[in-house]
C-alpha cells in the first residue's frame, strides 16, 4: 500500500519544517515545498497511466485530439499553479499566490477560447 | 520518491541554526549571518533541482 508511503512522507516533512520553523524560517518553507514536491512527483507517475486511457478512450470515440490536449493542458496548468500558490501562501506570501492564482485563471481562459468558439459556430449553425 | 532530500534539509536546517548560536555566541554576528544564507541557498539549489524535474514530467504529461 502506497498511501502508507505518501502519509508518511507527509507527517515526515510536515514534523521536520514545524521543528526547523522557530530557529530557520527559510528553510522550513523549503523543507515544506520539498515535501510537496516529492509528493507531487509521485502521484504525477500514476497520472500518467490514467491520461493514456483517456487518449486511448478518445481516440476510439472519435473525438478531436485537440480537445483532449486543451482539456489536459488546462489540468497542468491548474495543478502547477495550485502548488506554487500553496507554497507562496505557506511562506506568508498571500499577494502573490493571489497573483499566481489570477494568471493561471487568465491562461486556462486564453486556452478554452478557442473550444467557446466552436462551441458558439455549432450554436450558430443549428439557429435557422 | 526520494525522502533523503527531506531529510537532508532539514539537517542544513539544523546545523544552520547551530552555526548561528555558536557564531553569535562568539560575537561574530556577520559570519553566522552568511552562514546562515549559505545553508539557505545550498538547500534552495537542491530543491530547484528537484522543481525543474517536477516541470518537465508535468510537461511531459500534460502536454504543456
């Protein structure tokens, strides 16, 4: 059971940055971001797996890969700016992750123009 | 997943916070100040490392 290692791993990082916290702030923060990121780099090994079924899945419905990648290219982007947000607010950078938070939402939004548009051109041509 | 990173920042943490009471205790203030940001930045270069790694597999995956 691999959730016995994530906890772990996490309760590690998270009893290691409290007890460096009070004497070195700076590097708390940093054992904390590495405790995320190991973390983060496991569960994006099992995602793989997951996105070759989905492609594999639309691929045999027929549907548009573009759509797909724009869908998985949203998924990155939300879960990389999820992460530095955290850390940010972590550190007790809320205006930042704030700001992390607001490009992530302008760059999904700047991706799913295009599909907006197909989507309104279908609208368009079923209204006589 | 490699716990050792984790492990050895905190243990740059720790000596870090060690130099700083022995160096202040020797009335060096300016030295336990630079030791104090060389174990910083030695641990920010570990986990850059470990975050340009982390960027390149969501690239990989996520077709960014």
């Amino acid at each position: 059971m691999e959730i016995f290692q994530v906890v772990g791993i996490g309760l590690t990082g998270a009893v290691l940055a409290v007890y460096v916290k009070e004497s070195n702030r700076e590097i708390a923060v940093l054992i904390s971001l590495a405790t995320g990121l190991v973390l983060f780099l496991y569960a994006l090994s099992q995602v793989g797996a997951v996105i070759s079924v989905l492609s594999e899945l639309a691929s045999r419905a027929n549907i548009n890969i573009f759509y797909l990648t724009t869908v998985l290219k949203i998924m990155g982007i939300a879960y990389i700016a999820e992460f530095g947000a955290q850390i940010c607010r972590d550190a007790g950078e809320g205006s930042t992750a704030t700001k992390i938070e607001f490009a992530a939402k302008i760059l999904v939004m700047v991706l799913a123009l295009p599909i907006i548009m197909a989507l309104m051109e279908s609208v368009l041509r079923l209204l006589p | 997943m490699n716990i050792e990173l984790i492990f050895q920042i905190a243990g740059i943490g720790i000596l870090t916070s060690i130099f700083h009471i022995v160096l202040k205790q020797a009335g060096k203030e300016e030295y336990s100040f630079i030791a104090t940001l060389a174990g910083v930045a030695i641990a920010l270069i570990m986990v850059v490392q470990l975050l340009a790694e982390l960027l390149n597999q969501v690239k990989g995956v996520f077709f960014l």
